[in-house]
C-alpha cells in the first residue's frame, strides 16, 4: 500500500516514515512539509540515509498526496488539516490525521477546548479513537482514524481497568504525567530551549491541557456512572522522549493488590503492546524508549486505600507514530504487531 505523510518534517512525521520504510507492506510514495516544501530530507534529518533521506518534500496538497498514495496521514497542528482531511475522506482514502480534530465526540467541547469552529462534524460519528485496546474492533476497517495524543494513550491504559471493572470511586480521578520535551514538536520556543529545560522541572497547563477531555471521553465510556473527570497535570522534563503517568484513585472497596493485579492482568492479557510489570515493580520511560509498548505497574497505599497506577511510553511511537501504524495495519488487516518495536534501546 502506498502511503503519503503530510507533516514529515516534524518529529512526529519523521518518526512515522521511518517506521512506515521499514514496513514489508508499505511503500512511502509522498512527503510533504509545511515550511520546508523543496527540501531533501537528508538536510533537516541528517540520520536518515538514501533513500529516505533524498526524499524531496512536496506541497502540502491534498491532491498532489492522493495521486501518489492510497493512505494519507496528517501529520499537522489541530484545525491545520481539518479540511483536508475532509477532502481525502470523500476521495474514499485511508486516512489518519495526528491532531485533536477528530478525536472527540462533542463538537461543542472540541470547540470549546481548542476555540476554532469545527467545520466537518459530521465527520466525528465516523471516525474512530486510534486506541486498539480500547476500540480494536471499530478500527478493523476503518477509512477515518484520530490517532489518539500522548498524555491520554499513557493515562487512559493506565487507568481503564480498574474504571472497566468498577475497581475506582471515579470522583477524584488524578493523573500527574512527565514528559520528554520532544513532545512539544521541533519549532522552537523558549519553553524548550536548552538553557530553560536542562536540570528544570516544571508543571504547566495545570487543570486546563488541551488533551484532559479525551481522557474523560474515553475513560467515561468504560463505565455506565456517566462520564467522569480527571485533574490533569502534565510536566516537563530535562529529557528527550517519553512520559511517565503516575495516576491516584480512590478504591471503591478493600482489594488487595494482587487481586487488583489479577484484573489488570486479564484485561492486558492479549494485548501485545501493553506489558503489565510483575507485583513491586513499576516503569520507567527507558523501559519503552523505541518501543510501540506501555508499560504498566500498579500499587496499593493500603493507609489511604487508593490505587496508584503508572505507565510509560514513548510519545513518538506508541504515543504517536507507532500507533498510527498499529492502527493501520488493524484497518488493512495486516497483522497487528507488523513493522513495530517491541524491545527498548538500551542504555
């Protein structure tokens, strides 16, 4: 199958056609940039050897892009590409776009949330949450996939089965999430430049990132209590790549921690990116740094009777990229784990 990437100049792009040139089902037959039309890829990446590298970017054109592929990605800022999106959709393309456009349900929240009229809403019944653990059944076939944000991929597994099996009162929900500052894109600013980040460490957004309603969204359909809220907030770090969620909640009754284990352990039990650490041991972001994994461990502070649940993953590939390709090959029916990491680099 040939494959466009509009954005491949970004992290996130760039991450995504090394992934997809390593895929035996996957041709990449198009780049584009948003600033960087005309330029090899080789002089912004210089890690990426020919071909990749003499990859020359095009326009950011939705029919330029459908000539040339049978799937499209968007690899762009929200509402950047919500029209085209659109466009390639009623072209009858593959497509999966890497913004928030159409990952929320509520037209009035995503509105709301990212203060910019949604101009396809009818689009939103239609496509489908990126998260196979969660929607695997929905995205077998799909034509329209909103490949989840990072924070929520790490929260949401982080938490879905102690919402799934009631486990959780679900009125103090809390997740404090780390983040690597590649999660912040390649364009510069000050926030991220080397002198303000290293040897820092620093809350921001706090309560109010743009990607706490997709956690409520779908951590809310895993229940029947209506839909929940969780305070949200999300930090960033003196590294490179990945998050740490650590996420607290209230038991609903007394369980032990193997017992709450037990569950976490059958609801992952299929699940061949997610990696359910044994009792007493928790993730760290260099277990899945390269990986499409999440890692996760659980405990129990029997003195406040809550739940403690952290997870990792790497933000440009299971938070990002590789889940876009995960999701693809559940869409073209290909085996999941095809053209995927499973082990970390290391050290």
């Amino acid at each position: 199958m040939k494959i466009a990437i509009l954005g491949a100049s970004g992290y996130g792009g760039v991450e995504l056609l090394r992934l997809a040139a390593e895929h035996p089902y996957l041709e990449v037959t198009y780049c584009a940039g948003h600033t960087s039309a005309g330029e090899k890829m080789s002089d912004l990446y210089p890690h990426l050897p020919p071909p990749l590298g003499d990859i020359v970017l095009g326009d950011i054109a939705v029919g330029k892009a459908a000539a040339a592929a049978d799937i499209l990605v968007f690899c762009l800022p929200h509402s950047a590409g919500m029209d085209m999106v659109a466009e390639a959709c009623e072209m009858g393309k593959t497509v999966l776009d890497f913004s928030a456009d159409y990952r929320l349900k509520d037209v009035a929240e995503y509105e709301a949330c990212y203060e910019v009229k949604h101009t396809h809403p009818q689009l939103l019944s239609e496509a489908v949450y990126g998260l196979p653990e969660l929607h695997r059944e929905e995205i077998i076939g799909s034509r329209l996939i909103a490949v989840p944000g990072c924070y929520p991929t790490a929260v949401i597994l982080a938490l879905a089965p102690a919402v799934k099996h009631g486990l959780i009162s679900t009125d103090m929900l809390i997740a404090d999430s780390k983040s690597g500052v590649s999660g912040a894109g390649r364009t510069a600013s000050l926030t991220t430049h080397f002198s303000e980040v290293n040897e820092s460490l620093t809350a921001y957004k706090i309560a109010s990132h743009r990607h706490t309603p997709e956690m409520d969204q779908e951590l809310s359909a895993l229940q029947d209590a209506g839909k929940l809220q969780v305070t949200f907030v999300p930090h960033l770090v003196p590294q490179i790549r990945g998050i740490l969620s650590t996420c607290y909640a209230h038991l609903a009754k007394a369980m032990t921690v193997a017992e709450i284990h037990e569950v976490y352990s059958d609801f992952y039990a299929d699940e061949p990116f997610v990696y359910l650490h044994p009792l007493g041991k928790v993730p760290a972001t260099k277990h899945v740094s390269g990986t499409n994994r999440c890692d996760v461990g659980i405990a129990v502070d029997e003195r406040t009777g809550r739940l403690v649940a952290v997870s990792a993953v790497d933000n440009l590939i299971k938070g990002l990229s590789g889940a876009a390709v995960q999701c693809l090959n559940l869409a073209c029916g290909w085996e999941e784990t095809t053209g995927l990491p499973l082990v970390a680099h290391w050290p």
